[in-house]
C-alpha cells in the first residue's frame, strides 16, 4: 500500500482523512443497524437522522435565517443550470449574468439554450477572465442575477460580492462553499455540487429563499426539476443520494467540531493561500495568472515563465507526493487546489518542492 | 459492533459482502492513487478504468447488441420517467403505458404532466395490481410502449414480456435488473436505479438502442435531460456519481467471477423464492398476495391471516436478525425482498423464524 499523497485536485477533492477513516470503519456496519449505510433504507429512522443532521449542519454552519430552506438534489451544477432559469424566469421575465469564466458561461448558455431572457451584465473574457468585474450594466428589473462565487479553472474569486440592491443572487458557489461565511440574506439560491468542499460526486447542495420555490413560472417542467418538489419533501420526494450526504454530514461534523466554524475555515484557507502566493510573487520562475486582488484562494493558477518546463513539474511533483496539479486542460499550465481538507503542511510541501525544482532548473 | 443483518430491505438493499469489504479496504487508498476514490478525478486515467469496466461489464452480463448504448446518469427512475417521454415523444407522437402498480402510474403521470399523448394499453389496477395483465390494446402506431418489469410494492413481476412487434419497449427495470437474462432487442430503453441489485442509490444505469439517441424530437431541453449527451460524451459531460459507479462495477464483477453470470444468478434467484413462497403456501396463517403465475422472486409480499400480528412479526423478526421485512407504507403487510445479495442462508433463517413464529402464535 503507498502512502497517502498530498492531493491538490481541483474536484472530487480530498476530504478529511478523520471523515474517510469513520467512513472506513462503519463500512459493514452503520451504527447498530447491522447493515451498511449502502444497504439501508432511505426511509429508515437511522438514515432520517442522517439527513436531518446534514441540514441542520448546514443551517448552523451558513447561520442560515428562517426563509431558507436546504435541499439536497442530483445532477451537480450542470442540473442548477437549466433548473434555477425554468424555477424562476417566466416567459416576459429576464435575469443578468455575470460571465467569470467557463462555467459562468456554461449556466448562461443553458438558460439561453431554454429560451429564458437574459444577458451578460458585466464579463472579465476581454482578459480572459483573469479578474472579476468590479462594475455591471445590472438591470434593476431582473428575477435575479447568476454569479459563480469561484472560478476553479481561472483561479479567481469573488471577494466582495456585488451588490444587486433588492435583486437577489443565484450563486454557482461549487468551488467554495463553505470556505468562508457568506452573507446569506443577499442570496436568493446558493447551489454547490458536493465534490469539491463537501463530499463525493452526485451529491448537490442548493440553499434557496422559501419565497422563491413559488416563483414556479412554468406550469409543464419535469417533477424533479422543481425545487419546491425536494423542499416539499425534505429532499426525498425520491430515493436521494444516502452516501453523499452521509460523507457530507461528516465533513460538516468535521467543520463544525474540529475546525469550529467558517469563520476559523477561512482564516485557515487565507493562511494556506498566502504562503503559496508569496512563493509565487517571490521569483518570476513562476507566475500567477490571475490579478492580485481577485485571487481565489481554493485554485492557485499558474505557469512557468519557461512553459516547456510544466511537464515536467507536474511529472516531478506527482513522484514527489504531489497530485493534481495540472491546469484545466482548456488552459493548460498548473493549478494547486487548496480546498478545505488540504491542510497547510501540503502547501508547505508544495512550496518546498516548488522552490527546489526551480533551483535545479531555473 | 453488532454482527450483520440478514437484509431484506426494498431498497436501498444488501450488497455483496465481499464488495463491502473491498469497499472498505481501499477506501483511504484506491490502488495506488494514494486518494480515495472518493477523491481522485473523474478525469483521472485510475477512474476512466472503472468507467470503462462497468460499461463493459454491463455489457456483458447483458450480452449486449452492438447497438446498444450503456449510460451513467443521475436522479433515479423518477429522472426518467420525465427523461423518456421527453426524448422520445413529438407533439404527435404516442406511447402506450402498461399499469403494473405504484411506479408504472408514476411513470405514466409524469409523462402525461409534460403534454405528452400517452395512454394505458392494459392495467391490473382492478384486482389491487395483483397480477400482470396478459393481453393489451397496443397501438402499433405508438414510438414505444412502457412497462415495469418488477413490482416492488406488489410483488409481481413480468415472466414474459409483452410481444409489442416492432414497438420498441422501454422498462423500468430497477427492481430486477441483473437478476435474470433478458432479450435486450425488444428494448429500446431500459433504466434502473442502482439502489436494489446494483449499487448505492444516486447512480442511473440507462440501456439505449442507438438509433433511439437521435429521435429527440424537443427542440429544447435541458443538456442533461438528453440521452445523446451521456452517449456522446460516455457519462462524463459534468462529473459523474463516481463513486455509484466503483461500487456498482465491484458488484457486477461479483456478478460475472463469483457467481457466474445471469442465468446462474438467475437460478439462485429462482431457488431463493420457490423456498419462500413454498413456505408461504403450506399455510393459511401465511398469504402471499400476489397471483402465483406472477410473483415476483425479488420481492414477496404476503399477509398475515391475522393482520395484527403483523407489526408483531416484523418487530419480533428484527430481533432475531432478520431486517427490512414491513410491506411499503402504501399497502401495508409484510414484504421480503431477494435481491441478488440475499442468500439462501437469508431466506431458509427467515423461513425457519416464520415456522417458529406460526408455532408461537398460531
């Protein structure tokens, strides 16, 4: 058996090695059911304390008001972005769209694609969204504005989210939620596939605003695209993903009890991201992508000045212990991924190794 | 830590031990990743490995035309009770629907929500769905004609599928997939939620007639509601429920090295429920409630002559090792469900425990 690696990947992710190791340890036996939580019934007293959990975590960890509701639903981000447009955008309706970058596109084009009315309100692909717009033409008459918290494959963040007035946000927050407390009372839906921060894949995680589940402009949509649908049935109108969001519980457990909240998260994720941006600012060997003052600190991008070279570097780092660290193949270069369970002695690691690869090739 | 169960839940259900442990063993390390799986990417050449095998697995144990598609989706049967309609149904186009019980009305409901012309070609709703319909009124104008091939809830299932012609069928098959060969070329779609014979809920395997990918007769649609996308892009167009998929290729390798195929799972499956139902008819303290030409071999139901012995039975049952055993909230009774999991062993403790029950309190 090797050794456990650091692992930088950009999603799925690592997760805590205490969640994987209670994980492990329940496998054959979940509590004192005498059965696995694969083979036991989602409608079950132990799975329904499961779930039960895992919202209230979340309602504690976001320190959610009482008009949000917390649903758990399939189909990642992907599924988010033809369902927030069919929950909320009638036929004369219209919604602004601010474009960070790949996946900011994607939830715009499927709205486009459903024939909703919306529009790009600001966009950073003039610079090839290496920064986040600081202005938007916004329209004071949208059902909402979208906005991708996190722009995993460009490595830049939102660090003041804009402000929309009365107009709520839809927020693609895959990439960092629950990295960092968020001012909730600004969001109307707050979607997030589960395989970054929060667990394994094929398990989303949406907050929405009680009053937005009546919004329902479309009379014909299927039953599972609507969100009232899960909130109605407290996300088991169908057999939901039960090992998701029993690996989500735990990561939230572990949030809440080991780290002790979003607040000591982000402050641990700052320090994390600081160090390897100061390695990076320290020589021109290597160079951040993105601007200064909208670097995200969950996805460090980069490149070497020589470019031949990161090959090379990803090779070596991988022998080295350290994995992932290949950009998105849309961008090429390199990209460290410092979600919540990367802890700081693999930027340490990483920092170190960086620093003893330039010196043998630089 | 208790010993483990016998499990006749209805879903989520047993799995394979062996698989449970392989599960267990590799989960701070998966082969020599130094992750998870739960943490390495889908894009990872270590996942695309699994990817391909359960693909290929399937199409195997299915002996598969060339023809045929194999898909990874999300969202359960309830998905695609909207999915189907919506990818094979224009606004002219008509579908006949069989009503078996509970889900074949679902599946018909949500097509007939989204507009489209449907209607029931045959139905046992008259006699409690007890039984199978063995005529039907098809329309041989219709694209396809629908049908449930197991009846969780009431026990039955189909022992000779319907001849439709050239009408392609499309099935629900959750319940009883894997568990018997099936003659795949009068299929034009069959679905499964992993959750029963396959794997942990979350996970959609999907069996498509290639030239079904291209009837798509909705202009518009969600990306992720089009069969031609999971085809297209072999299930990875967003990330998919990877970790469903690693369990359910473990499980249908067990399938193909351990217990040799369908038609030997088959037999078991066979041997398992001629055991219980020979039970069950030896008495009148026991009544199976499904006509004796259709029962189901995945899922008995039966009474209690005495009906307030019922809640006695399952509780007394649950103490003596034997789990899962209450009919679904909507009939009530008694229901032993025999996925491939459940061994013999399972069902002669069960039967034995019956006998003594009978002798206790008859």
């Amino acid at each position: 058996m090797t050794e456990r690696i650091h692992n930088f990947n950009p999603g799925p992710a690592a997760l805590p090695l205490s969640v994987l190791e209670e994980v492990q340890a329940e496998m054959l036996h979940f509590k004192n059911s005498g059965m696995s939580i694969l083979e036991i019934s989602h409608r079950s007293e132990l799975f329904g304390e499961v779930l039960a959990s895992a919202r209230n975590r979340a309602r504690r960890l976001f320190n959610l008001p009482d008009n949000y509701r917390v649903l758990f639903i399939q189909g990642g981000a992907s599924l988010q972005f033809a369902m927030a447009p069919m929950n909320f955008l009638g036929p004369e309706d219209r919604a602004d769209y601010i474009n960070t970058g790949t996946w900011a596109t994607k939830a715009f084009e499927q709205a486009s694609l459903l024939g909703k009315k919306v529009r790009y309100a600001a966009s950073s692909e003039e610079k090839a969204f290496s920064f986040i717009p600081k202005t938007a033409d916004l329209d004071p008459k949208a059902r909402y504005v979208h906005i991708t918290s996190n722009n995993t494959i460009r490595g830049t963040q939102w660090q003041h989210y804009p402000d929309t007035g009365e107009v709520p946000l839809v927020c693609d927050m895959c990439s960092d939620i629950f990295s960092r407390p968020v001012p909730v009372e600004k969001f109307g839906l707050i979607y997030a596939g589960a395989q970054k921060n929060l667990g394994p894949s094929g398990l989303t995680l949406a907050i929405i605003r009680e009053d937005m589940l009546h919004w329902n402009p479309d009379a014909v949509m299927p039953t599972l695209m609507r969100y009232k649908t899960y909130s109605d049935h407290y996300s088991m109108y169908n057999t939901p993903p039960c090992f998701g969001i029993y690996v989500a519980e735990k990561v939230m457990a572990w949030l809440e009890n080991e780290i002790g909240g979003l607040e000591k998260m982000a402050a641990l994720n700052r320090a994390k991201a600081e160090r390897l941006y100061r390695a990076l600012d320290a020589t021109d060997f290597y160079q951040g992508t993105a601007e200064k003052e909208d670097r995200s600190p969950m996805n460090v991008t980069f490149r070497l000045k020589n470019t031949e070279l990161e090959p090379v570097f990803i090779r070596e780092a991988l022998a080295a212990g350290l994995g992932g660290l290949k950009g998105h193949k849309s961008v090429g270069g390199c990209r460290a991924s410092l979600y919540n369970a990367t802890g700081m002695d693999a930027v340490e690691s990483l920092v170190n190794f960086m620093d003893d690869f330039e010196k043998r090739k630089g």
